[in-house]
C-alpha cells in the first residue's frame, strides 16, 4: 500500500498520542462555535505585506505602521522577521522593532500579541537577546499581565519540497527538525511564548504547480502541533486556491484530526478568489483569518504571488456576514492609505478605497 494510502490510519494513531503529550487548552465545542460570530483577524502587513518591498523601508516607518495598526482593534500583529537578513534585507531591523514594541508599547484598545518568524535558533537567539534585555516587559502564559503586549515567534514549513528549498535551503523534513527545537526554546520558562506553525504554498507552488497533495498539509500540521505550535497558518502563498480546493483541504485536515480551532487561513487575492476561499473556511468552522493592510506583500521566494487579502477587504467582507472581528475599518483604511503613499504606491485594497472615497464625497 502507498504511504499516502495509509497516512489517514497513521494520522489516527497520532490523536490520541497528541491528547496525552500535548498542554492542556480549553476550546469551545464545534456547535458552540458554529454560533459564535466572532473572528480574529491577524494583520500580517508589517512582516509579511513589507518583506517583499524593494526598497528599505525605515524603521521609523515601519514602527509608525505598527503604531497605527495598533490603534485599530486589531489582535495580533504580525511584526518581523529574525531570517538571514542576507535571505530577506528588508526584515534586517526585526530586533529593533521587537526592542521598540518592548520598551514603548504601541497604545491599543486591548492588549495585543506581537509575531515574528524564526526559521531556526540562530533567528530564535537573536529574538532571545532582546528579551533577556527586556524580561519583565512582556506578557507570558505563566505570569500573564493585560498591560504589557504579549509574544508569538512562527516557524514556516512548506508543503512542497521544491519551495521548501527555495524558501529556506532545506528539505521538508530538515526544516521540521529545525523547527523543533525552535518551539520546544520558545515554549520553555521563562519566555512561554505562543508558537505559530505556518505551512506555505498548501493549495498551489510556483514551481510544483496544483500538485500540492493535502495529504502532505495534514501530515505536515499533524507534526507541526505534535511539537507544540499553537496554531496552525495555512498559507495560500501563490493565491491559487480555489473554493474546492479550499474545501477539500480543509475536510482532509478534519479527517486527520485537526481542529478547526487550532487552524488559521492565510489567503493571497492575486487571482481575486482570496474572500471566495475566506468564505468556504468561515462555512467549515474556521475563525482566524490573516490579512494585510493595502492588500501589501508577496513572498521574495514565491515568484508572481502579488499581495495578501487585504485586511480593509477582509474587514469589510466579515462584517457583511454580521461576523465581528472587532476592528475599525474606517481606522484601517486610513493606515492603508498612509502606508500606500509611504511606499509611493497606489491603494492595493478595494474596499479601503471605497470607504476613503465615500468619506471624502459627503465631506465635499
Ligand atoms: P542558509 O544560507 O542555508 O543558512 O539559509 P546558513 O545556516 O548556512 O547561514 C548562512 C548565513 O546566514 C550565516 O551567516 C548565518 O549566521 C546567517 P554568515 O556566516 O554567512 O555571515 N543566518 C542568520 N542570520 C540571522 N538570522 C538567522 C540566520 N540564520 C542563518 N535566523 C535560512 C537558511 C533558513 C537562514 C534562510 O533560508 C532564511 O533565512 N530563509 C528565510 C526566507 C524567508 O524569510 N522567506 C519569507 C518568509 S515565508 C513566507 O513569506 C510565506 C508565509 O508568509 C506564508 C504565505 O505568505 O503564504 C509564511
Ligand atoms: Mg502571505
């Protein structure tokens, strides 16, 4: 029998081991959740919207686009990047954003959870260092404080080998042992610190093309929470995603045993089916949703994927459906537009356009 063949069996070996070995969490049951209408939207745009720009961005800049999304309700943030600053230059000051995010907390409605990405321990060190700098300024799941912003560190697995070699010079299986002992250091007291695991290019690879198996996906996430991550991030890196494609991955990770609330939906809109997709996940169960302001990003390593769904498109789309994710569109256009004419570009999100236009005709 194939290894495929027999992955959905092994799979099921895997639950209840996973029970047993992993922290105890509280979750809310399937049809509770189908009721409840809240969603999370992570805003991705000062890491994953920025990584991709040509030009260096500053700091300055980049700390103001924290500040101001900060201001907008918004739960999490996705803030930098500790990757080879050779792999990715524009992710180069992730320590000095961390150290600002620290020391000066952005203001915000509600506490906030800050991310980074670390690919390995040299990333996780460096994130480390800062810390250890700043030790009794950040929230942890052993001595939580609603005052201080709280911290997330993501690793990023890909579901094909080809991107996990352009991605990060390694092998599926050589990024996954890496990633271990990332999240087993980020977990360990005294920093307790949330893990993210994302899987790239789950529904489409710029270089392996629709042969993406969700097989793989789930087996991938099956290991990724084995380890500890938290959460699981689906990305739609190449925006290739179809509504059944979407669906069927979905329902093969459900069949493997994973909960939709241990997954977050990581759309990319360069075909336009970015809300499509948003809107078959929401139907399956799913309530994390992540986002970037203006539409802004690509990967450096996925030639052709233009920009994330927008978070002022995502924003507007929930609320459509009476979902509330509990952010201020209006506030969220305006940074989109502000960040839009930092970067001398044009507004990549529909709906922040429409809103700022409307606004602009009553006020004439
Ligand atoms: P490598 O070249 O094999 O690494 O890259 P290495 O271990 O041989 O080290 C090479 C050099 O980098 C050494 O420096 C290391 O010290 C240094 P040298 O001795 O030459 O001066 N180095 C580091 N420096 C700072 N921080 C580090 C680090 N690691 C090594 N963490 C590596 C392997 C993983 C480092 C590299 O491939 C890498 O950084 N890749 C990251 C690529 C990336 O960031 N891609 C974008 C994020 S993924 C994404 O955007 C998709 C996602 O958003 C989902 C979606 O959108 O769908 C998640
Ligand atoms: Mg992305």
């Amino acid at each position: 029998m194939s290894r495929l063949a027999t992955l959905p069996r092994r799979l099921a070996l895997l639950r209840p081991l996973r029970r047993t070995t992993c922290t105890a969490r509280s979750y809310s049951t399937a049809s509770e959740q189908r009721l409840d209408n809240r969603v999370k939207i992570v805003e991705v745009g000062p890491r994953d919207g920025l990584q991709n720009e040509k030009n260096i961005v500053p700091l300055a800049t980049k700390i103001e686009l924290i500040e101001r999304l900060a201001k907008t309700g918004l739960q999490t943030i996705e803030a930098g990047s500790f990757v080879a600053p050779k792999w990715v230059p524009q992710m180069a000051n992730s320590s000095e954003i961390l150290s600002h995010i620290l020391t000066t907390p952005p203001p915000s409605p509600h506490p906030l959870t800050y991310s980074f990405l670390a690919p390995n321990m040299k990333g996780l060190s460096n994130a480390f260092s800062i810390l250890d700098a700043n030790p009794s300024s950040f929230s942890t799941e052993s001595n939580p404080s609603p005052s201080k912003p709280s911290l997330e560190m993501a690793v990023f697995a890909s579901a094909t080998e080809t991107f996990s070699q352009k991605n990060l010079n390694a092998s599926i299986a050589a990024s996954l042992e890496a990633f271990r002992a990332v999240i087993s250091a980020a977990k360990e007291t005294p920093y307790n610190l949330r893990v993210r695991g994302y899987i790239s290019v789950v529904l489409g690879c710029p270089f392996e093309g629709y042969d993406v198996s969700p097989h793989r996906v789930a087996e991938i996430a099956t290991g990724l929470l084995e380890m500890g991550v938290d959460e699981i991030a689906l990305g739609d890196t190449t925006g290739m995603g179809t509504a059944p494609r979407t669906k069927d991955l979905l329902n093969c990770l459900r069949s493997a045993g994973i909960r939709n609330e241990d997954v977050a939906m990581h759309f990319h809109d360069t075909y336009g089916q970015a809300l499509v997709n948003t809107a078959v996940a929401l139907e399956h169960g799913i309530r994390t949703f992540d986002a970037s302001v203006s539409g802004l990003g690509g990967c450096p390593y996925s030639p052709g994927a233009t920009g994330n769904v927008a978070t002022e498109d995502m924003v507007y789309f929930m609320e459509s459906l009476g979902m509330d994710a509990g952010v201020d569109l209006d506030g969220v256009a305006e940074v989109g537009e502000w960040i839009s004419k930092e970067l001398g570009r044009g507004n990549g999100s529909t709906v922040g356009r429409a809103v700022l236009g409307r606004r602009k005709r009553k006020q004439e």
